[in-house]
C-alpha cells in the first residue's frame, strides 16, 4: 500500500496545528498518509503548487498568505471558493487541481455545535472583513442566511462581499457598518442573535477591542475566530454572553478538508484531542 502525502502550506506555517490534527484523522480511520508542512514565501506559491502536484501530493491545506492566490492556481473552484476567492483545500485528481473553501462550513458547524445555531434564516453580525470573514459570509448567504451585518474598519471591502452576494444570493439581506457607528451597530446587535469577531485583533497583547464590549447584549452569543479566549471574549462573557473561541471552526474546516480528500467521515474525536492537545503545547511555548 503506498502512503498518500497532504500538507498545509503558508508563510509562516511552523505554528500550523494542521499537522496533528490530520495525522490524527488518518491514523484513527486506519489510512496511510503523511501530512507535513510546507514554507512557501509569498510570490514563490506558483513554483511549489507544480511540485506538489507533480510529486504528486493527493491535497493540501493553504493557510495565510496565500487562500487568495490559491484560488487562481486550481484547475477547478467549488463555488463557495470562486465567489470568495479563496482557497483552504485542494484536492489532486489526477493531476487536475480542484479547490474549495472550508472556513464557512467549518464555522457554521462550530456554531451549531457551540450554541445550537443553524445558518439556514439565520440572523449574524461579523466583525471584520478579512480573507476568513469573505469566505464564512459567502458560505453563509448560499445556505440560507436572512441577515448578515458586516462591520470593518475598511468599509469598501465589507460592501464589495455585499455586492458579491446580492448577486448570487440575493435574498440575504446585507448591511455594512464601521466599527466606530456607535448608534447602527447597537441596532444591529439587537437583531442578531450571533457575533462573530473576524478581526485579528485580540491575537497581540495590548490590541485594542474589535468593537466596544458594552454594545453587545446579554444574549447574543459571541464566537471569536482566535483559537483562545481574548480580552474581547472575556468582556463579553463578563456581562452575560455565551462565548466560545475559534478551536471548533479550525477542527470542523479540518475535518471538512479530511472528507473532501477521502470520501470518508472525519474521526471527529481524534482530530478534536489532538488539536487541543497541539494548542495546549503552543500557548506553553509562547
Ligand atoms: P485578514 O484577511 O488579514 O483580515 C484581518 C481583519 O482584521 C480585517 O477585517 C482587518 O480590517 C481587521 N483588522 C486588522 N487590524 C485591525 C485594526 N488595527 N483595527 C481594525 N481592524 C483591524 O485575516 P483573516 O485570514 O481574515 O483572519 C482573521 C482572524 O481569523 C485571524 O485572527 C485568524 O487567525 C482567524 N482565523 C481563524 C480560523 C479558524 O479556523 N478558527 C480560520 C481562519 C482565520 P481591514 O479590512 O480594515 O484591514
């Protein structure tokens, strides 16, 4: 039997969790493969995707910087992917590159299963409008989302996903805010029942709040796409909130990825213990 080869690309990419988890995913449903990661510099992506695929790797993972330029390297987009542009998994068939985006299927799974949220007439407030927040609320409009509030420093980018949208989804009402909107975003947060925090601050000691704590109500549950509780999701949950942080949506893109690659159900146990095992030894580390 010969040992099928994955990776996860990015720069930098020695902090990848990916690794353990999916090395986890194939030993627990009995396959053989090997998982590693690759350092691909930004501009050098083009040469290493022709490596990979000659080798050849059965897939990979793509991780910061390069969802974007993925998405114009594939043979074939998803098309989640294509209204996105972004790229976390491609699959090798025959050396014909197919690619997906899993970040959006990974977090509404992570909702239901933090909060018993279902997308499908569902009413979500993002912060941020970043690679990671484009593709969830892309995913989210295709499969049913009656509102999506997206709030970003860069309000261009947040109305560019909304014409995106209005085009392939139209019934999905989208409205855009600016985090310093004090009044709108009190309006909006009391029609929503979910917050997503898609910023990347929180990630650095000393950022500031994505948005002010004080303007989310008690009851509307709060996910923070960073892997552990940040200075946000402690204030949050200090007046009430439900809160929970980024580690189901990294397991559930994951183990999204897993199925693609295999035809197989993830072993969701397995991927979930050695993600927070791997995390677990990071946050020692830092
Ligand atoms: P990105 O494309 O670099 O986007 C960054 C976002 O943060 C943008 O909305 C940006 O606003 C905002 N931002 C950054 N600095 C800011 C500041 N000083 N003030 C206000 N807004 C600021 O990153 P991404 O790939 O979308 O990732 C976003 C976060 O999600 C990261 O923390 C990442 O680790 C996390 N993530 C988690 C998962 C998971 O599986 N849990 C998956 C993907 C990403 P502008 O547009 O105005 O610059």
């Amino acid at each position: 039997m010969t040992t099928a080869k994955y990776a996860v690309i990015g720069w930098p990419v020695q902090h990848s969790v990916s690794p353990e988890m999916q090395a986890a995913a194939f030993a627990a449903a009995g396959l053989r493969a090997s998982y590693e990661r690759v350092a691909v510099r930004p501009g050098q992506l083009a040469e290493a995707i022709e490596r990979l695929r000659s080798e050849p790797y059965a897939g990979w993972n793509v991780t910061v910087p390069h969802k974007a330029a993925m998405a114009k390297l594939v043979d074939r987009l998803d098309p989640v992917a294509e209204r996105s542009g972004s790229v976390n998994t491609v699959v090798n068939r025959d050396g014909v590159l197919h690619g997906f985006s899993t970040d959006g299927f990974g977090l509404a799974e992570a909702l239901h299963e933090a909060f018993g949220v279902s997308i499908a007439g569902g009413r979500f407030l993002f912060c941020g409008c970043g690679g990671a927040a484009r593709a969830a609320t892309i995913h989210f409009a295709a499969a049913g989302a009656a509102t999506l509030v997206i709030v970003n420093r860069t309000l261009e980018k947040a109305r560019d996903v909304a014409r995106v949208i209005g085009t392939a989804n139209p019934a999905c009402r989208v409205a855009c805010l600016q985090p310093d909107q004090a009044a709108d975003l009190a309006v909006a947060l009391s029609d929503c029942r979910v917050l997503i925090q898609a910023t990347s601050l929180g990630l650095h000691a000393g950022d500031p709040y994505p948005m002010p704590p004080n303007l989310v109500p008690s009851d509307v549950a709060v996910m923070d796409m960073i892997y552990r509780r940040t200075p946000f999701l402690a204030a949050v949950a200090g007046h009430g909130c439900k809160v929970a942080d980024g580690r189901g949506m990294l397991l559930h893109q994951g183990a999204r990825s897993f199925e693609i690659w295999t035809g197989q159900r993830a072993p969701l146990d397995a991927m979930r213990n050695a993600l927070d095992n791997a995390l677990a030894l990071c946050l020692k580390q830092e």
